[in-house]
C-alpha cells in the first residue's frame, strides 16, 4: 500500500513543477512583452514631447520599479516556488486545478490525501483508513495529473512579443536617427536636451573643459545665410551677449572659471539644448627643493635649495630634486634626448636623483588624466669642471756636485692632489719612478726635491726627467700635468778636457788681469813716493790716489773673488764627473786654501790705513805705511805668479790622472768586443765598434800631446813618456782587427782583439807607473828642498839669536848692522827657495807666508830703526823675527812629516822598508839592493823566455808587475842613498850611472820590449853595485883615518879649529839651541823637529858631543 500511495504523491509533485514553470514561461513572456510596450510608449512620449530631467527622471525610474516587480512577482517567485524555496500549491489547489481537468477524480484525491496525513493508535480504525486509501487510488489511478497542464496558453503570448518586436523594427527601418536619439535622450535622463533648432548651431571648441583657475573663450557658429543680430549666453537665467567675431561666428570668454558650468546659447529667443562647461584640476608644482651633494674629494658644503632654477655645481655632484604637486598622476622630465617619468614615492611627492657630469637642463612636465603641461618649469645646471693640475719646476744645480740638482716647484689645482711623481726616462722609456710627498687638500703649494744623477752614471750617459702631478678628481679619475722636461748628460772625455780647458784659460785671464792690477797699484805707490820726494802733493792728487786705490782695491777683490768661483767651479766640475785620486782632491783643496788667502785681511788694512794718512798727508807715517803696503804688493804679486803655476801643474796631474781612465774605459770597450766575438760575431757590429775605438785612442793620444805641451810650459815639467811606438803599434792592431772582421776571420780577429787589449793594458800600466814615478820623485825632491830649508832656517835662527845677545852686550855700531843686513840676505836665499818649492807643492799653505811676511816687515822695521839708532825697538823687532822664524820652522816640520807620511802610504814595492827620515844601515841597503838585482835578472830572463813561448796572457802580466815593482824598490833605495848624503863622490857617481841603466830596463819592461839588451843592462848595474860598493869601502877607511887625526889635533889645539868661522858659527849655533826663548808646548816641538833634522842628516852623534 505504501508504494501505491507514493506513487500518487510522485505524481502530484510533478504536477507541481509543471505548474510552476508553465508561470515561469508565461510570466516571462508578459514582463518582456509589457516592458517592452511600455518602453515604446515612453519613446513615442519623448520623441514628441522632449520631457524635462525631473519628468524622464520619473518615467525612468517608474519603468525600472515596474519592470522590476514585474519581474519579482512573474518570474522570480514562481522559479523560488519551482525550487521548492518557497511554499508550492496546497491540497486543495492541487484538487482544484486537477478537477477542472478531470472531473470524475472529484473528492478522492483530496480525501486520500487527507486520509494519508491522519494519525491515529487504534488498529481497527488504522485499517480501515488503508482500505479507504486504496479503494480510492484505484479509482483515479488511471488518470494523467501532467495534462492538467498546457503550455500553449504561454505561447500566444510570445507571438504579442514577437509583433511588438516586427513594429518596433518596422519603425526603427523607417526612422531610426528618431529611435536611437529618443533613445539616447531618455537614457541620458539627467540631461536637458531641447527641440532641435529652427538653424543649426555648431560648438567649435574641441572640448567643453576647462583647468581650474583659467580663461576659456567658446567658439560658436550658426549655419544659415541670414545674420544673427540677437546672439546671447545664458548662464543661471542671466543672459550675456556673445561677441561676432565675424559673419556667423561668435565667442564668449569665461574669465578665471573656477566650478563647472551650464550654459545655453539663445538665438532670436530661441534656445540651444543646455551645454555644460567642466572645470578639471590642473597639475600643479607647489614647491621643489634640490640638495645637493658634492664630491667629497672637494672638500665643498653640501646644500639644499628650495625653489631656485639655476645651480653651478662641481662635476659629479649627486642632485637630488623633490617635487611636491597636486592633482598630478606624473611628472615626465626631459632633457633635450631622452623623456622619463617619475614615480611617486608619496602623495604628490615625486623624487629625481641623479649625478651631474655636464652641463645639463631638465624640463619638468606635469600630467593627470585630463591635462598635460609641457615645460612647465627647466632647472639648469651649469657644471664647473675639474680643471687640469699645473705645475712649474725650477731647478738649481749644486754649486759643488754637478750631478746634483736642488728642484723647487710650485702646484696648483682647483681641489687638490693625489700624487706626485718624479720620473726619469732613458731613451723613450721610464727608467725610475719616484714618489714625492704631497699634501693631499691644499690647492696651492710648494715642494723641494733634490737628486744625485750619479747613480746612473754607470747605467747611461744621457737622460731626461720630469715631474708628474696628479689632481684628486674621483669622477672622471685623475688628471695629470707634466713640467718642463729636463735634461741631463754626463759628458764624454774629451767634453770633460774641453771644460776644463775653457775654465783654464778663463782662469788665466784673471790671473793676467789681477797681476795687471797689482802693477797698477805698484805704479801708484811709486808714484806717490816720487812726488812725496820732489814736493808736497795737492788735495785733489791726493783725492786721485785715493780714488785709483781703492778702485784697484775693489777691482782686486773682484777680481779674485771670480778667480776662487771659477776655480772651484772647475774642481767641483772636475769631482762630479771623474774619480780622481785623493792625492789630487787633497792639493785642490790645499790650492783652494790659498787662493783665498792671496788677498788677505792684512794687506786691506794697509789699503785702507793707507789711504786714511792720504787725507791726513803725515809723511814720515805716510812712508811707513807705503813701505810696509810695497811688501805686501811684492807678496800678492809673487802668490799670484806662485798659485798660477800650481794650477797648471794641477792640471797637468788631473789631466794626466784622467788619461789614464779613460785608457781604462777603452780596455774596458775592447774587452767587450772580445767577448762579443767569441759569443757571436757579427761582422757590422764589430767593425763600427773598432773604428770608433780607434778615433777614441786618437783622440786620447791627442789629449795626450796637448797634456805635454802644457807641461811643457812650466817652470819645472813633469817627466812624461813618449808614447809614440805604443801608439803606433796600438793603431796598427786596430787597422788588422779591422780588416780581419771585415774578411770575416774570426780566428784572426779575435787574436787582433786580444793582442790590442793587451797593448792597451801595458800602456796603461805604463802611464800608472809614470804617474806614481812623477808623484814619488816630485815628493822626494820637495821634501828634501823642505829639510834643507828648514836646516838653513835653524841656523840663521841661530844666528839671529846670536846677534840679539850681542847686542844687549855691547852698543850698536857698523859691525852690528852688517851682521844684521847679512842675516837679511840669508833670509831672503831661504824666503827665495821657498817661494820656488812653494810653486809646486801647495802645502806650503798661507800660514807659512804669513810669517814669512812677517818676517821680511820686521826687517824692514830693523833697517829703518838702525838709521834712527832706536835700540830698544831694533830688540823688539829682531825679537820678533826670531818668533816669526821659530813659528816658521815648526810649520815647515809639519809639512815635512805630512810628506814624509805620503811617501810611506805611497811606496811601491818592498812595503817593509825604513821610513824616510830614519837612517837604515848603509851595507845592509846595498847588500838587499844587490839581492833584488840578481832577484829582477832571474825575473826578467823568466819574462823573455815566456815572450819566446808566445805566452801574452795574464801570467805575462803577473810577471811584469812583479818584475816593475822590483825595480821601483831598487830605484828609490838608490835614490834615498845619494840623497841622504851616505855616499862619497865617487861612489854617488856610481850609483847615479846603476839608476841611469835601470831607468832604461824599466821602459824596456814598460813597453814589454825585453831582450837580451835588458839582461846586459841588469849586469851592467850590478858591475856598477859593486863598484860603488868597493868605493864606498874606500872612503870608510878613509874617514876614519881623517876622524882620528882630527880628534888628536882637536885635543890638542881646540881653539885652532875654532878659528874658521864657518865652523864657528855652526858650533856657537849648535849651543844656542836650548837658549831659544819658547814657551813649554813650541819648546818641546821645537826639540823634536831638531832630533828629526839631525836623525836626516846622520848627525846625531855630533850634535850629542856639541851639546855636551
């Protein structure tokens, strides 16, 4: 039963669904087709009526209400019914609708339908409800409930829509600018539009907007031939004559439009349709600030500036530009290439950052969705460039080493400096590079740099150099600026000569032009000596004179001081660029010395008191200054003549000492070339270094002669060699040299290469020798001159002394004076040799003048005081002679040590040999000479035995050395024995033939030429040993028979021996050594110096007796 009953309610519920659609359809067909009709009455309405906004406003909302309870009530509740959302039909609609239908169906569907829903407990009554139920089902089961339903009803409606759609088509085909513009008119409620025109009206203007705050001037035309006299604005009911701007054309312009406005123009009382003018927001730039941040590097205050156009900035500065705005969607900037927008990174906040390297502008347009402003605002930066660093260098050259140079320089920059460098270049190419110190942030500033070039000496002979200065700039990197590029050479050997040549004879025109002076000063003095005898002299000649002294005074000062400048010039020029020897700096120096004291302090006093007794013209003071001012004209003029002399022979010596390196510098080339032949051979290379080798040697050898003719010019010439056969033979190895690399021999031309090198080490040797010999001969000959002197000097201080007790004895008479004009004269035989060794040995310094100034004043002063018989002052001044000629004598023993300590350090050979000043052995002397010259004959035989080998290496070499320093040994034992006094005459004699022959055997060993003529020469010498040997046995006997006979007749005659005065004097001069009248330190010195003289001399066993 249960089944049956469902079955009917299935039945019901379907009947249901169909119910509700078939509304659903039905109510869908009458919202659309009454819409649709009542949308058409609105149209036809508008087309003819033109509502108003209020009216089309009610119409519209009226029709939307409409539409949508229609819609509400037709469609959407029935399809909520058909969802079972809502409630459907009750029981008795149901049975309604179906009864219509079927009416045999009655009141059963109902009863069952109430019957099912009754509930009760009792079982009787359960069942007959059951059996009530189906008897019913079984009635109306037969029947179809879902044909209660038709849809046909709904369809008619759809034809109505479809002929309202045909009409509404119909009429749109005939007329559809009506339809769609009524259309648009209704849907644009909110807007008025009025009954066309009788004319037409055109607005002008593209667009009916404005930006809030301006102008806008409406453009209008009125089609039509007639001329519209009455042509007005109306705006809020006020009407506003529109102004012609010619036939039909009109204008009217909004002034400072602030709101949005309606408007309508008004034609011969006839109105357009309402027109609206909209005000849109402008983008506006309110304010903009710029920071900027410089480039630390400048040192420069970072700055923010609101609302300025216009910046000068240094490159690389970052600006940062903040734009406040409002109503601005963008601000586009441009400069000139390129357009980019900014973003904001706030409200109306735009921000542009960039680096400004040049110059630039930026153009600042403001955008928003209705406006576009172009250059609305440029900001100009003008860029101030880092400017280029300069620089400026001067240079000074030290005064004393060539090579060195002082450098001042000034830099300038805008900023500042990052480097300073100093850069030296050989050839294209940077040899050194050395970094000075500078100070980063000062712009302006100075620096100082000095450099020796004598560390390139060795590496090339011409540079250049220059400085580099870099600025700070961190934008584009720094820049550089050099100096001035300067240069530097060293020169070349025969530049060096033709300097010193040129200084040379600069150096003897002032000399010429002193000594001028000084005879003009002489010729004054006579002249004012002769006019001083013959009358008195006027004011203005007195004037005159003093006038021409002190203008030879000033001229002679001058004169001399240019004379020291270019002097040292020349020595220190002389020291820069060659390696002399010490020897020779030690006599520049010594030279240099006195130049400076030829015009000493002295002799301007003398000028100047001289000059003084001019004006107050006493004669007898007059006289005695002019004598004493002759003396020091006579000194300067000798110390003139004296230093020139020394000059040249320094220059002999240095030429001399530089021809011997430069000798060394072309071994040192031809080494060279030897090697480059045995590595590689190239025959080009090799020829053009041999032929320029070869002009160097004939260049050297020029030099040479030009060094002996200036020798040749003093008073005593240095001993020089002649260099012919070596040179030929030198020049001839060459020429084969070069004509073996030319035929491309290799073999031959390395045994040229070799054998010239060897000829060049054997001259050079050879000059070395004969310079050593010169400096050792020159030194022996002045330091005896120097002992002899000071011996003379000892005695006549003797004498002087002697003739001091002798006058505190007895009165002055002629006797007295003639002793004292013959000690004058011994003086001036010593003053006289001085004055010569003095020219070449240049440690006899301007003390040693000094007192020999002295000296010859106080004679002067002694003469004078004899002629007026003062007797106290003749003591006086004689006392001070016997002062000045004992300072005299302890200078001179100074001189005589230093030069005894020269030719030690100096001595060649046997280095255990006595020094001079002792008094070795005679026989052992002669016993170790006699050794060597056997030793030397067995060396020189060993020497030509390896020459007849062939043998020319370094051995050979070895050999002659060994072989040249033994005769050197045996040159200066001879020398030292015949100049000590050790010999006899004859045995001198002897010896002097022995040095002549071994002269002649070392130029044979010199110029590597020994034969069988050297070895006969060495016999000969040792036949000469021998016999001065046997001659000096001879005279031993002799003087020891002579010794006793004299110290028998001494005995008994002691007066007799007496008599002789030569004797006489030397022994009264012997006893008056301890009475010399010195203080503790010059006494001591003084008896020193006499122990050493006499230990010279072989006198000491004498002096003892004397002394006794």
């Amino acid at each position: 039963m249960k089944s049956e009953l469902d079955i009917i309610l299935y039945k019901l519920n379907k009947f249901s669904k169909k119910y509700f659609l078939n509304q659903i359809i039905t109510g869908l067909m009458l919202f659309i087709l009454v819409s649709f009709v009542f949308w058409l009455v609105f149209l036809g309405l508008e087309y003819f009526l033109y509502f108003s906004i209020n009216t089309k406003f009610y119409i519209v909302t009226s029709f939307f209400v409409f539409s949508i309870i229609s819609f509400i009530f037709l469609i959407f509740l029935p399809f909520l019914k058909y969802c079972n959302v809502l409630k459907g039909l009750s029981k008795g609609k149901i049975n309604q609708l179906i009864t219509q239908s079927f009416p045999d169906v009655k009141d059963k569907l109902i009863n069952i339908l109430e019957l099912s829903s009754s509930d009760t407990d009792d079982v009787y009554s359960k069942e007959l409800i059951v059996a009530s139920i189906n008897q019913k089902i079984t009635d109306i089961k037969i029947f179809d409930f879902n044909k209660a339903i038709s849809f046909k009803r709904s369809f008619k409606f759809l034809y109505l829509v479809f002929g309202a759609f045909v009409l509404s088509f119909l009429f749109y085909l005939v007329n559809p600018r009506a339809f769609n513009d009524t259309s648009y008119r209704l849907i644009k409620y909110q807007t008025t539009f009025e009954k066309p025109l009788p004319y037409k009206l055109t607005i002008l203007n593209e667009d009916l907007s404005v930006g809030k705050g301006e102008d806008f001037t409406l453009h209008v035309s009125i089609g039509g031939y007639k001329e519209y006299s009455d042509v007005n604005l109306i705006i809020s009911g006020k009407s506003f004559l529109m102004k012609k701007d010619s036939t039909n054309f009109y204008s009217y312009k909004f002034n400072n439009v602030n709101n949005d406005l309606f408007f309508q123009i008004s034609i011969n009382n006839y109105n357009s349709s309402i027109y609206q003018l909209i005000v849109h927001d402008k983008p506006i730039l309110t304010n903009f600030s710029v920071q900027l941040t410089k480039p630390g590097y400048t040192l420069q205050k970072n700055e923010k500036i609101d609302n300025v156009t216009e910046f000068t900035v240094p490159a690389g500065t970052v600006a940062t530009v903040d734009f406040s705005t409002l109503n601005t969607d963008s601000v586009i900037l441009s400069d000139g290439s390129s357009k980019f927008s900014l973003d904001n990174s706030k409200k109306n906040i735009f921000i542009y950052k960039k680096q400004i390297i040049d110059n630039q502008y930026i153009n600042v347009n403001l955008k928003n969705s209705n406006f576009f402003i172009p250059d609305y605002l440029k900001i100009n930066f003008q860029v101030i460039e880092d400017q280029f660093p300069s620089i400026g260098v001067v240079k000074l050259n030290d005064s004393i080493d060539f090579t060195r140079i002082y450098f001042r320089g000034n830099v300038t920059d805008d900023y500042g400096f990052s480097k300073l460098l100093f850069q030296i270049k050989i050839g294209d190419k940077i040899d050194s590079t050395f970094i000075l110190n500078i100070l980063p942030n000062v712009s302006t500033q100075e620096f100082f740099y000095a450099f020796d070039f004598n560390l390139y000496k060795s590496i090339t002979k011409d540079l250049s150099y220059f400085f580099e200065i870099y600025d700070n700039d961190e934008v584009k990197g720094p820049k550089s600026a050099v100096s001035e590029t300067f240069y530097f050479s060293f020169p070349e050997a025969n530049e060096i000569a033709d300097f010193q040549d040129k200084m040379f004879d600069q150096i003897e025109n002032i000399f010429q032009n002193s000594m001028n002076f000084t005879d003009q000063l002489k010729n004054n003095l006579n002249e004012v000596k002769k006019k001083m005898l013959n009358s008195d002299l006027t004011e203005w000649e007195r004037k005159e004179i003093q006038k021409n002294i002190s203008s030879i005074k000033g001229n002679l000062e001058e004169e001399l001081k240019n004379l020291i400048e270019k002097n040292d010039e020349m020595n220190n020029y002389m020291k820069s660029f060659t390696e002399q020897d010490q020897r020779l700096i030690e006599k520049q120096q010594q030279i240099n010395d006195l130049l400076e004291d030829v015009f000493s302090d002295e002799m301007k006093k003398l000028l100047e008191d001289f000059n003084k007794m001019m004006q107050e013209f006493n004669k007898d003071q007059l006289n005695n200054s002019k004598e004493k001012l002759d003396l020091s004209v006579d000194e300067l003029s000798k110390q003139l003549d004296r230093n020139l002399e020394l000059l040249k022979r320094m220059k002999v010596e240095q030429q001399l000492d530089q021809f011997s390196k430069n000798i060394d510098n072309l071994i040192k080339k031809q080494d060279s070339n030897l090697s480059e032949a045995d590595k590689k051979f190239d025959t080009n290379k090799l020829a053009s270094d041999q032929e320029k080798q070869q002009k160097d040697f004939d260049q050297l050898m020029k030099e040479y002669n030009d060094i002996n003719k200036i020798n040749n010019e003093l008073e005593e010439p240095v001993n020089l060699y002649d260099l012919s056969n070596e040179k030929n033979e030198i020049n001839n190895e060459f020429s084969k040299s070069n004509e073996n690399i030319r035929k491309e021999n290799k073999k031959k031309s390395q045994e040229s290469l070799k054998k010239n090198k060897e000829n060049l080490d054997n001259l050079k040797f050879m000059i070395d020798q004969m310079i050593e010999e010169n400096f050792a001969e020159q030194n022996m000959e002045n330091l005896q001159d120097l002992i002899q002197i000071l011996d003379n000097l000892v005695t006549f201080s003797f004498n002087q002394e002697k003739l001091i007790s002798s006058t505190n004895k007895r009165n002055f008479n002629v006797l007295a004076l003639v002793e004292q004009k013959k000690l004058v004269n011994d003086f001036t035989i010593i003053n006289d040799s001085l004055y010569s060794l003095s020219k070449r040995e240049p440690s006899i310094n301007s003390q040693i003048n000094k007192e020999l100034f002295a000296v010859r004043t106080y004679f002067a002063g002694i003469e004078n005081d004899f002629e007026d018989n003062a007797i106290s002052q003749i003591n006086v001044n004689q006392q001070k002679v016997l002062t000045s000629v004992n300072n005299l004598s302890l200078f001179l023993s100074e001189v005589i040590k230093k030069l005894q300590e020269q030719q030690a350090n100096s001595q060649p050979g046997n280095k255990n040999c006595n020094k001079p000043g002792n008094n070795p052995n005679p026989n052992s002397m002669k016993s170790s000479m006699q050794s060597m010259q056997k030793s030397l004959q067995q060396q020189l035989e060993k020497i030509m035995q390896m020459m007849k080998q062939g043998d020319q290496g370094k051995a050979m070499q070895n050999e002659l050395g060994k072989a040249i320093s033994q005769q050197e040994a045996m040159h200066n034992m001879l020398q030292q024995m015949m100049n000590q006094g050790q010999v006899g005459s004859n045995a001198y004699e002897t010896l002097k033939q022995a040095d002549q022959l071994l002269d002649k055997v070392r130029e044979d060993i010199l110029r590597n030429n020994i034969s069988n003529s050297t070895i006969e020469r060495q016999k000969q010498i040792m036949t000469r040993l021998l016999e001065a040997e046997k001659a000096e046995n001879e005279r031993d006997l002799e003087e020891k028979r002579k010794s006793d006979s004299a110290k028998e007749q001494f005995l008994n005659k002691p007066n007799s021996e007496l008599d002789d005065e030569r004797f006489q004097i030397n022994y009264e001069e012997k006893l008056l050594k301890n009475k010399l009248i010195l203080n503790t330190f010059y006494q001591s010195k003084f008896q020193k110096y006499m122990f050493t003289l006499d230990s010279i001399n072989g006198k000491v066993n004498q002096h003892s007796i004397l002394e006794k």
